[in-house]
C-alpha cells in the first residue's frame, strides 16, 4: 500500500470509528437519563402514595424496576455490537499508520497498548512484521479477545443492579397487583437475559494464551 492511499484509508477509517465512538457514548447518556427519569418518577410518585395507598406506592417501584432493567441490558447489547464493529477497525488502521512510519508507541498501535496492555506483547515486541501484527489484532477481532477491563466492571456492575431490582420485585410479589408483579418479574429477567446475552458476545480481555496462539499462528507463516 502506497503513502497516498493508506493516508486516505486511514483518514476514512478514523471517522468511521469516531462516528461508532460516539454512538457508545450517546447510547450511555441515554442509559443513565432514562433510568434518571424513570427513578425520579416514580420514586417520587411512590412518596406521594404512602399517605394514601400504601400499596399503590409498591406498584410504582415494581414499573421502574422492570423499565430500568430492560433498559440496562437493551444498552449492553447495543454497546457490545458497536464495539465490535470498531474493533474490527483496528486491523486497517495499524496497517495504514505502519504504512505511514507511525511508531508503535503512537497512534493506535500506542492507545491499543494502554487500554489493553496485553497487546503490548504483539504491537511492540520483534516477533511478528508489521503485516502480521496487524493480521494478529484481527485474529485477536474474531476471537472476541478485544476487549478492556473496564467494560468486564461495568458489566459486573450492571448485573449487581439487575439482580438487586429482581429481588426489590420478588420481595414487592404479595403487596401488588398480580398481573403487575409477574409483569415486573419477567422485565427483570428479560434484562437480566440480554445483559448475559451482551456478556458472552462482548469483546473480552484478551488472556496470555490467546496472545500467544496469535504470536505463533502468523509468526510461523
């Protein structure tokens, strides 16, 4: 590939993943306002209640739990499947900056490296050409082993908060409205169920051996 045309690839590319960037950071926003409204809504309706009808109030609390775990896991799936498209990214761009004479402690060779370490060992080390670093990162792409640590933490958190807001509609179960609460029950679950769904199809940390499996695969062609 010659200077001209992977300075135009990489330029095209980049906006691509800028563009998929800012649709995890819009959807994220839009995660946290919703469950914002939600809670704030009917927390608040469920205070006005407790003077009144007390078991009206239980009511409130078993929507905004069903709404905010649908909402939870809807948002992880989507997370998941933007990021692996911009994961799919990263081949191409180390390829045209490598073409560039970018060095590796830069760009994206550079911001791979400190968002997930391991990669370090592929990007910076002498054992693969530029060619096959890039062709190990897309093996790496569809082995789903591209992902971050922080989003294993925010997954770990997301579960935590499902699961405490179907035990919040388990404990409410007698107090409300039958139809309501196996309503609430099953939002939960379906939460629960995408969120578990977006786990298993996430980009995950890459482990030593699949770094090494890349290592060996495309060192030895």
């Amino acid at each position: 590939m010659d200077s001209e045309d992977a300075r135009v690839l990489l330029q095209s590319t980049q906006r691509v993943r800028t563009l998929w960037a800012g649709v995890i950071s819009r959807d994220f926003v839009y995660a946290v306002g919703l469950n914002a409204a939600i809670w704030t809504y009917f927390l608040q309706a469920y205070v006005e209640s407790l003077a009144s009808k007390p078991s009206l109030g239980f009511s409130y609390l078993a929507v905004a739990a069903g709404l905010s775990s649908l909402i939870l896991g809807l948002w992880r799936v989507f997370t998941s499947h933007t990021y692996g498209r911009i994961a799919g990214l990263y081949p191409d761009l180390l390829l045209c900056e490598q073409s560039l004479g970018v060095e590796t402690n830069q760009g994206t060779a550079g911001y791979l490296s400190r968002t997930i370490p391991r990669l370090s060992r592929i990007l910076s080390g002498e054992e693969l050409n530029p060619n096959q670093k890039s062709e190990a990162v897309s093996f790496l792409a569809r082995k789903k082993s591209m992902g971050r640590l922080s989003h294993v933490v925010i997954d770990i958190t997301v579960l935590a908060v499902i699961v405490g807001m179907f035990v919040l509609c388990i404990s409410m179960y007698s107090k409300i409205q039958f139809s309501l609460a196996i309503g609430s029950i099953i939002a939960t679950l379906l939460g629960f169920l995408l969120l578990l769904f977006s786990m298993l199809s996430f980009q995950r940390y890459p482990s030593q051996a699949v770094i090494s499996e890349a290592i060996t695969k495309y060192e030895e062609e």
